[in-house]
C-alpha cells in the first residue's frame, strides 16, 4: 500500500534508533568510573568482568524498557507507567526522587569535568577544594546562561558538541597500537577483598540511560520486529565500545595504573599520544561535561512544568517569562538541587553512590510494571515481547535491588537520604493534588 500523497514518513530506522540508543548510554563517566572500579575489583580478569556483566544485564533491562514501552506508548514516562499500574502517589514519589536526583547527577559529571580541567591546568593540584570550587562555578555558570534565555541555552549546547564516541575510538586504537603494554603489577595492591558487587556500583553509573528506550516504541517503524533489533545493536555497541577501551586501560597502565588514576582517559592519551595528547583529551572531557550539565539543566525545569500542569507542584513552575522563555521558578529548584548535594557532598564518589541507590530502586519498580502490563493483556497487539520472560525480567529487577541493597550497607546515611525523599513525595502528593482540588486517585 503506498503512502498518502504529500505524507512524510518520519519515523526511525533500525540503525537510527541504535544510534539513539547509543547516544543515551555513552556519557562522561567512562572517563572516570574504570578507577574506582579497577580498586574494587582489584585483578583484570574480574575488572574486565564486572564491564561484561554490566553490559548485559543493561541490554536485559534496555529490552525490559523496549517492552514496556511498547505496550504503554504513552507520554509521561515512569509516571504515567507506574500511575496506571499501581498508585499515582507512588509514581509521583518515584518522579520526585529522580527528578531531586537528577541535579545531584549533573553535579556528578560536573565533578568529572572540573577533575580534568584542573589536572589540565594545575597537574600538581589536582584534588580537593579546587575540584568542588572549579565544579560550582561550571554549574553557576551554566544557570545563569540558561536563565538568560531559551536561545541562549540551546546555543551553548550546540556548542558544547559531544565527540565521545570518536574519543573512545581512537583513544583504544591509540593505546593499542602505540602504548607499550604496563610492565606494573597487574592486582591492585589493597587489604579489602575483591568484590564484584561493589564494582558493579560504577558499572552501571557508566552505563546509565538506557532506560529511556521506553519512550521510543512509538518512533520506530514496525517496531515489534525492528525495535528489539534496534535496543540490542545499540547496547551491544555499546558495550563494545566500553570492553575496547577498558581493555586498553588495564592494557596500558595495569589494574594498579588504572586503580590510582582518576583521569584515567587522561593517562591513557599521555602513554599513547604524550603531553598533547594528554591535554587535548582532557580539554574534550571537559567540554562533554559541560555540554551534559547544559542539557540537564536545559530540560530539567521543562519537566517541573509538566508536573505543575498535573498539580503536583505549585502553579508557580507554570510562570514563564515572555521575554526568556525561562521558568525562573524551575530553573532555582533545579540548582538547588543541583548545587546543594554537589556541596555537601563535595567528591564524585559520594554522588555516585547518593544517585545510584534511587536509581537502582526507581528502575525497579518501573520495570516490574512489565509483569502488571503483560497480566492484564495490555498492548499486547503490535507489542514486541523480551525473550525468556519471566526469567531475565525477574533476574534484571533482582540485580538492581542487590546492587541498591549493597550501597545501603557500606553507605547508610545516603541509602537513608534517599529513602527520605522517597517518602517526603507521598504528602508532598497529596498536597499538591489537595491544593489543585484533583482526587489523591482518579476514578
């Protein structure tokens, strides 16, 4: 049947939306996380491991999200997915935790981006103060940017283009081909016992953002047989791309090397290319950085609106200044929420370990919502279904909760942090729906 005359086909291919999947799961912390999983895992072989394992339990749960994005190609998100399976106080407990941590995770990778700045500029002053002092001033800078403007924002990050991928690429082939291999000890020399667990916290930090295939069903043609394609060539590029370049890091500098470099990408590109090398990879790194804390901060206050239009939060999120296009309301809220934990917290470790517990809990439940949609038969038709159902789903919500349960025994104070802001969404729910005069739960 051919298409109707002056209709354009818009939709995604199996290779665009790999590319999509792609561009969701590569980020900045694949330039920092390999340290701190190198000390954890303390050999190369477990070191390696932990990036494999990561890997495919993130294909599992890309294709869990596939899924439930499929059959619920709804707009909203975990809120609307979660809403209609179970209760719209905990969808909104849920949203407000991420929406709370996302600034905590933009801090993060600003952390990241100020380490390399600062080991670019001051190479024998690379920690301490003035990695939080370089890091706040990034992200105060990029709010007063935004808040001169829309214009002014998406111009920033149009020039704050991110080459990651091509970094990975030739950062491996360089280290490859030119490196000599580590002639240095090839196990981190520490007193803790190996722990895969513990290793795997950064694993999935770095490999972080595969979740949003739930909202690109609806995007791509004849999505029950190209999307499941799609999800997996992604995440298996992926993947490849992380194994390659960690590979050439333990090649490179041994799992000591890698263990005591928290600029690792930066050491890697000064055994392979030298001093040059050294900086002009550090200067890209912190340029992606800075281009991630824009787009965060770009879209962060646009989602408090959404929420302001539910009656979840106060109907000031919905004032918009005519001449910026920017709700000032949303834009302080998310650098508090940005500035805040990034000042308490003051080290990239912490932040990491503070954004990953709610993650590992959010994703989770969302994902749980997959044996909910397929007992009661929704969307069932046209709906792409994840192999081995129910055991990989079971087994991927499993591996989550283990890894959130991990996190609350070695770092308590940010498990019960986040529990807290969990909780404070239930009243904070019912006030918002109370103010707004909406029902705590719709007919």
């Amino acid at each position: 049947m051919r298409p109707e005359a002056g209709k354009i086909d818009a939709k995604l291919g199996t290779f665009d939306t790999a590319m999509v999947v792609v561009s969701l799961v590569v980020g900045i912390g694949i330039f920092r996380t390999p340290a701190i999983v190198a000390r954890e895992a303390r050999t190369p072989g477990l070191f390696l491991l932990a990036w494999g394992i990561g890997g495919l339990v993130s294909l599992v749960g890309a294709l869990v999200f596939a899924e439930i994005g499929s059959r619920h190609p709804r707009a909203g998100g975990y809120y609307r997915v979660v809403a209609d399976c179970y209760h719209p106080a905990l969808a909104f407990s849920l949203n407000w935790a991420q929406t709370l941590m996302q600034g905590a995770g933009a801090a993060g990778v600003a952390f990241i981006g100020a380490e390399y700045l600062v080991g670019l500029l001051l190479p024998e002053r690379r920690g301490g103060s003035r990695v939080l002092l370089v890091a706040l001033v990034l992200m105060l800078v990029l709010l007063v940017l935004n808040g001169l403007g829309i214009r002014v924002g998406a111009g920033t990050q149009n020039v704050l283009s991110m080459l990651k991928i091509a970094m990975i690429v030739g950062l491996a082939v360089a280290a490859l081909a030119l490196a000599p291999k580590a002639s240095g000890t090839s196990v981190v020399p520490t007193a803790a016992p190996a722990g895969l667990a513990a290793a795997l916290i950064p694993v999935f930090y770095a490999y972080g953002g595969y979740h949003m295939t739930m909202n690109l069903g609806a995007d791509v043609k004849n999505a029950r047989r190209r999307f499941p394609l799609a999800v997996t060539a992604g995440m298996l590029t992926v993947v490849g791309l992380y194994l390659v370049l960690n590979f050439a890091y333990v090649r490179t500098l041994g799992a000591g090397g890698v263990a005591e470099s928290k600029l690792v990408a930066a050491a890697l590109a000064r055994a392979s290319l030298g001093a040059a090398g050294e900086k002009v990879v550090s200067a890209l790194i912190f340029l992606s950085a800075a281009g991630f804390v824009n787009a965060t901060v770009l879209q962060m206050p646009r989602s408090y609106y959404a929420m302001g239009e539910d009656g979840v939060l106060p109907r000031v999120f919905l004032r918009v200044d005519q001449r910026t296009q920017v709700s000032t309301a949303g834009l302080v809220l998310f650098g508090v929420t940005m500035l805040v934990p990034a000042f308490l917290l003051g080290s990239f470790e912490k932040l990491l370990n503070y954004v990953i517990f709610t993650d590992m809990l959010t994703l989770a439940v969302v994902s749980s919502t997959l044996f909910a949609l397929r007992g009661r038969g929704e969307g069932k038709d046209g709906a792409f279904r994840i192999p081995g159902f129910p055991v990989l789903p079971a087994l991927y919500v499993l591996a989550l909760a283990a890894v959130a349960a991990h996190v609350a025994v070695t770092e308590p104070r940010l498990a019960l942090t986040g529990t807290a802001i969990l909780v404070t969404g239930w009243p904070l729910f019912l006030l918002g729906r109370r103010l707004s005069g909406c029902p705590a739960k719709p007919a």
